[in-house]
C-alpha cells in the first residue's frame, strides 16, 4: 500500500467521520428543540407498564439519536431515585430499537444529495428569525451531514478495492464458522466500546460494505458486536454512583451480551432468513439496518417478558450494600451535553421530589407540635430530612449550572433559571419548618407547654399552611402559570390568621395565661409559619413569570 494512498484515506475516513458525528449532534439538537414538549411529556409517563417503557425508550431514543446517551440518562434518573430499576429495563430494551433508525436513515438512497440538503438548510439557519424554524433548519443541516460525511468515507474507503493486503486481512475476519462469527463479533464490540458510538461504528460498517471491502454476512456479524460495544459508555457513567445506578448499567450490558450469545448458535439461520426477507439484489445499506432492527426486535420478545427475572437476576448478581445508600441527581457530561430537554426534566422530577419531603417534614412537624411527650425518632427525621434538601437543593444547582454553560435555546434557560430559584424557595421552606421544631423542642426542655387554646390555634394556623403547600406543589407539577391570583389570596387568609392567633396569644399573655418565655417561642413559631408562606408565595409569583 503506498503511504500517499493510505494516508489519503485515513484522512478520508476521520473527516467523513467526524462530520457525520456532528451531524448526528445537530440533527439531535433540532430534533430535541422541535419535539422537546412531546419528549419532556413522554419522560413524565415513564411506569412498570413494560410496553410503555419500551416504546417510551425507543421514541426518546429516536429523537436524540443515541442509544448510548439515552441509557445514560436513565442510569443518572435511576440513581437520583427518579426511575426504578423495573422501569429501566422496559426503556434500555425501547432505546435498543429506537437507536436502529440511524441506520435506516443512512440507507435512503439521497446520499448523493447530502451537500445540497446541507446547503440549503444552512441558509434557512442564517436568516430565519423564529427559534423554532432555526432549530428545524438545524435538524436538516445534521441529515444533510450525515449523508455528506457517509459519502465521503465512502469514496475514502474505496481504495480498499486495489489493496490486496487489506483484503487478506479481511479474510481473517469472515464469519465462514462459529469461530470467524465471534472474531467478528468482537472486533465490532471492540470499536465501538472505543469510538462510544454504535452509529458511527454501523455507519463504516455500511460504507464498507457498500465498498465491497465486506461482504453482508460479516456486516451482519460486526452489527452484533457494535451493539455489545455501545454498553460501555452507560457502564463508565455508573462508576461511583449508587448501586440501583450500577445495576442498571448491568442489565443493559447483560441483556446485550445475552441477546449474542443466544444468536450465535443460530447465525446462519439468521443469515437465511435476513437473506429471505430482503433479497441479495437488494440496496446493502437497507439490508444491514433490517439486521440491525431485527436483533433489537429479537431482545425485546426475549427479555421484555422477563423483566422481573431479570430485575432478580441483576439483585443478586450486584447486591444492596449494609448501609443505606444515598441517591443524588448525579450529572454525566454526556448527558448533560447532548440532551438538555431530558436533563431540565431530570431535574424537574427531583424539585418535585424536594416537595415531597417538605411535605412529610410537615406531616411529622404537625406531630411534634399537638404530642406533650418527646418522640427523639420522629424528630431526628425531620432533622434529617432538612439536611438532606440542603444537600439535594445543592446538587439541583450545580447540575443546572452545568447544562447553562453549553449552547441552550432560550425555553430551556428560562426553565432553568426558574427551577434553581424554586429549589432555593423549597430549601429555605425546609429551614422554617426545622425552625420551628427547635423552637418546640426548646419548649419541651424548658417544661413548657402549650394551654389548650394556644394549641388549637397553633395546629389549625400548621394546617392552613400545609394545605398552602400542597396547592403550591401541585401548581409546579403541572406548570400552572395561573397560581398566582389564588396563591395572594390564600397568602392573605394566612397573614390574616396569624395576626388573629399573636393578638389571641397577647391576650392570653396580658392575662396572665402563659409566660413570657413560653411567648417568646410562640411567637417566633408564628412568624416561622409566616416565613413559610411568603417563600410558598415566591414560588408562585416564579411560577407566573413575575420574578
């Protein structure tokens, strides 16, 4: 081989390459922007219902088109405690589907006309005005490079065709027997868990197949080994997460590896009947992506129905540890860079779940505050509790700060932004409520109590504003724009209490019905209760665009 050539088509290869992968990127990036209500809408119906999971996985997959980054963001939702380990099963098994559609896109037969799509659309880029039509442009510039990048490792690997050298080394590699099967199955396995990129790796499996560097059955048999490959970048990403995370990067590898294993005995009557279904004559490129499609399809019969057998697979091969593990909203840089419409959800769904704790501490609080007697276990939750969404409020931060340093289209910033301030609403909410604990446990050990008039005024003001909250919470879950009328006048009802409650408590003060101490403890509880609701109202007006 001269050097001339050889480095002529190196280089062919690697520029081809990487402007197909930047085309898989901005086709991603459109498509997100295009369809990022439906995608954030179809993160949300995520259950134990497998079929919903698995067509969920591969739609999502679909519109980001990335197996890999969707695996991705599934290990980090399972190990912020977002998903369960049952429902990540149904959506690996849909985005294995959902990623063959790279493939079927490379083989329509516009090819030619890559540079022109791409052309075009770049003009449409440059001048259009609306967001929404930028980022459509956007999608149709990354198929356009797609295509460009595809043809250009095409003609770059057609040099293969004078190089016998290289030809003899592709004979080492023919699937003829079980043995020449797993070479190939390997080296494909091998490549993409390098490159990260099962698209990539099918997208030069193509090229040289179309080359002729490759014949069908060895393409067939590389596409094994690449979905095997593209198990390694969800692997690395639960490296130090906790073990529901490592878990599901486990069954996503298992249920590969399996699905190969299981296939092998049965290649050359898979081979037949590939070969039955599309005829040899037929485009190569079309051909290879139905082997693609029709492995994934053969996972999901297999595994789908046996999720719960592989739930208690995955259990006992990776146990629990003897301690309570953490979940945090740990962020991947995979995730976070490629899809930002899933990471504004992700960290939605753990706001949400800051709103669920403050409701218990609520519950327990109420608790504290009617018993007479210490309960050290029911307190000490709450404490806990409190730590904990500082630590969550915390991560929420740093994982949005993350997504706002990359290129975001302006829905998703102001999105942003607005989480990060109701998660610090939602954190000083927490404060209050440990407040006001400490202040009940200082009655406790100072042998005060409250008379029975004091208490009910306590406990009915407790309830008004937890129901205050739970309004709140709801309107955030469902993005209510309209709160804020509501939410001023049921603040007022609440300010309007509590300034009813100091002049009874005053009352009883002057009357000598309590003691000065014990009103100085009350009263910094009203005025807790009151801090409560005026940062419940700043959600609200967050919520309405107002702040």
């Amino acid at each position: 081989m001269e050097l001339t050539v050889f480095i002529q088509m190196t280089l062919g290869v690697i520029g081809g390459l990487g402007i197909f992968l930047l085309g898989m990127k901005n086709m991603s990036d459109g498509m997100q922007v295009v369809a990022g209500d439906k995608l954030r809408a179809m993160i949300n119906k995520i259950t134990d219902n497998r079929l919903m999971a698995c067509g969920i996985g591969a739609a999502v997959t679909a519109l980001i088109q990335s197996s890999s980054v969707t695996t991705v963001m599934v290990v980090g939702m399972v190990n912020a405690g977002l998903m369960t380990l049952r429902q990540s099963v149904g959506v690996i098994l849909g985005a294995d589907i959902g990623t063959t559609i790279t493939a079927w896109i490379i083989s329509l037969k516009i090819a030619d006309y890559g540079l022109p799509i791409l052309g075009i659309s770049v003009f449409f880029y440059l001048f259009a005005k609306k967001e929404q039509l930028r980022y459509t442009a956007i999608m149709v510039v990354g198929l356009g490079m797609i295509f460009f990048g595809l043809e250009i490792m095409k003609e770059s690997l057609s040099f293969l065709r004078d190089m016998p050298e290289v030809w003899n080394l592709f004979s080492r590699f023919e699937p003829n027997s079980y043995l020449g099967v797993i070479k190939c199955v390997l080296v494909g396995a091998l490549v993409t868990a390098i490159v990260q990129s099962s698209s990539a790796t099918v997208a030069i499996t193509i090229s040289l197949a179309q080359t002729g560097a490759i014949g069908y059955d060895t393409a067939v048999a590389l596409v094994l080994g690449e979905n095997i490959g593209t198990t390694i970048t969800a692997f690395l990403a639960s490296l130090g997460a906790a073990t529901v995370a490592r878990r599901t990067a486990f069954t996503h590898i298992m249920i590969k590896i399996l699905g190969v294993f299981i296939m092998l005995p049965f290649f050359f009557y898979y081979i037949s009947f590939l070969k039955w279904i599309l005829p040899e004559n037929g485009p190569i490129a079309a051909r290879i992506a139905f082997s693609h499609t029709g492995f994934n399809i053969i996972l999901v019969s297999l595994f789908l129905p046996s999720t719960k057998i592989i739930v208690w697979m995955i259990q006992n091969i990776i146990p629990e540890k003897r301690y309570k593990e953490k979940l945090h909203l740990t962020y991947f840089d995979v995730g976070m860079s490629e899809t930002p419409t899933i990471g504004i959800q992700q960290s939605y769904q753990a706001i949400n779940n800051m709103a669920l704790e403050i409701k218990e501490m609520m519950v327990l609080l109420r608790e504290s505050i009617q018993e007479e007697n210490e309960n050290k276990a029911r307190d000490n939750k709450i404490f806990h509790k409190e730590k904990q969404l500082d630590i969550l409020q915390k991560e929420i931060v740093e994982f949005i700060g993350k997504m706002l340093a990359g290129s975001l289209v302006t829905s998703i910033v102001n999105e942003a932004r607005i989480q990060m301030r109701i998660a610090d609403e939602y954190e000083s909410i927490s404060d209050y409520i440990e407040t006001i604990l400490k202040l009940r446990c200082r009655l406790r050990n100072d042998g005060l109590s409250f008379n029975k008039r004091g208490l009910k005024d306590m406990l009915e003001l407790h309830d008004m504003v937890s129901k205050y909250l739970d309004k709140i919470k709801k309107a955030v879950e469902i993005n209510n724009t309209e709160i804020l009328s509501k939410a001023l006048t049921n603040g007022n009802s609440i300010t309007h209490r509590v300034k009813l409650v100091r002049s009874n408590h005053l009352s009883r003060l002057e009357n000598n019905e309590t003691s000065p101490l014990h009103s100085l403890n009350y009263l910094d509880m009203l005025n807790a209760y009151r801090r409560i609701k005026d940062h419940a109202f700043n959600i609200a007006e967050v919520l309405a665009g107002e702040k």
